[in-house]
C-alpha cells in the first residue's frame, strides 16, 4: 500500500506520517508526505494543487490518499471568496488526478465544526448548518468527494474531527492556536496558563493517538463497510474548557514537578453549558474500538515535554 498524506508537514499530517512509519513490517504502508514547499524529505512530494501534471505524477501508483491540506478556521474567516474557491477547486484537482490514476481510497479530514452546535447530541445525520467560511469551505470539499463515492469513481471517506491535540513531529508546525496545545506551551514558556474567557463552554478534546488509529482503520477497513455519509472522529471526553485547563495544570505538576498558575475571566451565572456528544457509534460499529480517554493523558504529557523542550525551560 502507498498512501500520500497532503498537508504532510503539519501537527495531523507529521504525526499520522510517524504513525503509519511505526506499522509492523508486514503492515508498514509506504508513505509519500506531500508538500507545497520542499523540507528535503527523502519521500517528500512537493505538490502544485493547480498544476495537472504535477498531480498527475504525485497520484502515479498511489493506492490511497489522506488530504489534510487546507486553511484553518482564521484563515477562513479573513480569506476573499476568490481564495477560499482556490482551495476548493485545489481539491478538485486532487481528487480528479486521483480518479484517473486508479488510486482506491481517499481520505478528506473535515471538523466538526460544520455542525455550529456546542451542546447535545450530535451524529452524522445531524443537520449541518454553520455558515462560518471555515464551515462551508469544508462543506463544499466533502461534498465533492461523497458525490464522487456515489457515483462509483472511488472510495471516498470524509472524516469529520472535533479538536485533536498533541505534539507535533515539527514543533514549527502551524498549530499552536489549538487550545490545548497554546496552554501547553503557555505554562512551559510563561509558568501561567491564561484563557481569554472563563472557559465555561464544553469542547470534545481527541488525542492525536486515538486519531491516528482511526485514520489507520478507515485507510485498511472493508470497502463494503464505506457508506456516503461523513464519520465521526472524536475524543467522547467533552469538559468544559476550564476543566481540561486544570488538568493540563495538574499534569505540569506530574511532568515538570512545578504547577503553573491559571487564570481566567469570572465566569458568569448564566454561564451553565449543556452537555455535548459528538457521536461516534459509526465509527465504533466499524470495529475500532481503542479508549481515547485513557490516552489524554499521555499525549498531554508528551505535548508539555516536547514545549519544555523547545522553550529550553531550566528544570532545576
């Protein structure tokens, strides 16, 4: 098997690279990391999305492909219409070439944010109604793929993911906005972690772990198990914002032997969140059955070491 991750130099894409690496021998696919700049990768592809040869020389012998390339929310949100149609016609283009070299599967890693709820139960007949640009970017990009599913051209997967956290393989990666990774990297740099607000509000929080595992069983699964419909990838670990702040506090004192401060906003009286699940039943009916709660530990533990690290923090 030879699968080509996109966006392969960011937090998902490095880690899924390690991932895969990492297979027994007999399981270990061959990896092609796809990239628009060069990092001098023995099995880099630098990729021109609007360049049809170029695409059609990276999909040559591919049997699946991960797409991770894409904006993220802020970069949505400040993008012209005329940018934002760029991306989407980028994966146009990938996908086409895709389909003409006869590559089997491909995967596109949406979020879970297409939804706009943060409270109740939400799976993947859930209506999805958020028209932030970041949404409907996605939106149109999954669009493309299930309707190429539907009409035979390839098995296509569209993954939708609630907040994945963890160390990048590339501390330079573009992912410190996340929150569990900025809080990470607050409390080795600062010694405080602060939130902007006072963290009342519930997210679903994935390890990056548990993520990789999925893409693994979604990249090996049956074809007949693949349906037109998005799946769910999230942690089933939904605290309030606040909460997953102390913990990470908690876990500095486990790691580093020293606790950093947090501080935040008072919260509000009217601030008494609902509860929140991003259904994975789908997923779990499939047959991946790995406990993503009992690896939010280690992958915070990771993440601080790789920021003390990084942040030359003087442990003495």
């Amino acid at each position: 098997m030879k699968i080509l991750i996109t966006g392969a130099s960011g937090l998902l894409g490095g880690r899924l690279a390690q991932y895969l690496i990492q297979q027994q021998k007999q399981q270990r696919p061959e990896i092609l990391l796809g990239t628009r700049r060069s990092k001098g990768w023995p099995n880099e592809a630098v990729m021109d999305f609007h360049q049809q040869d170029n695409l059609r020389e990276v999909c040559h012998g591919v049997t699946a492909v991960v797409h991770l390339a894409g904006p993220n929310a802020a970069q949505c949100a400040s993008a012209d219409e005329q940018t934002l149609a760029a991306d989407v016609q980028a994966m146009s283009n990938l996908l086409h070439r895709a389909i003409e070299q006869g590559v089997r599967r491909f995967i596109y890693v949406s979020t879970m944010h297409v939804y706009g709820a943060s409270e109740g139960y939400i799976d993947e007949h859930t209506p999805a109604l958020n028209i932030h640009p970041y949404a409907l970017n996605h939106l149109a990009k999954e669009s493309l793929l299930l309707n190429a599913h539907r009409q035979g051209l390839i098995e296509g997967v569209v993954v939708r993911l609630s907040n994945a956290f963890g160390a990048p393989v590339d501390m330079s990666a573009n992912c410190w906005m996340l929150l569990v990774n900025d809080l990470c990297r607050q409390g080795a740099r600062d010694h405080q972690l602060v939130l902007k607000s006072a963290g009342t509000q519930r997210r679903d929080f994935v390890p990056i772990r548990f993520v990789c595992g999925a893409m693994w069983h979604l990249l090996t699964m049956d074809s007949k198990l693949l349906s037109a419909e998005p799946w769910h990838v999230s942690g089933q670990f939904s605290p309030r914002v606040i909460d997953m702040a102390k913990r990470i506090q908690s876990r500095f004192t486990v790691v580093f032997g020293k606790t950093p401060e947090l501080h935040h906003p008072p919260a509000e009286l009217t601030d008494q969140p609902g509860n929140l699940d991003y259904a994975i039943q789908k997923l779990r009916s499939s047959g991946y059955s790995a406990d993503p709660l009992s690896l939010v530990d280690d992958e915070i533990d990771d993440l601080i070491t790789a920021c003390l690290y990084d942040s030359s923090v003087n442990t003495q």
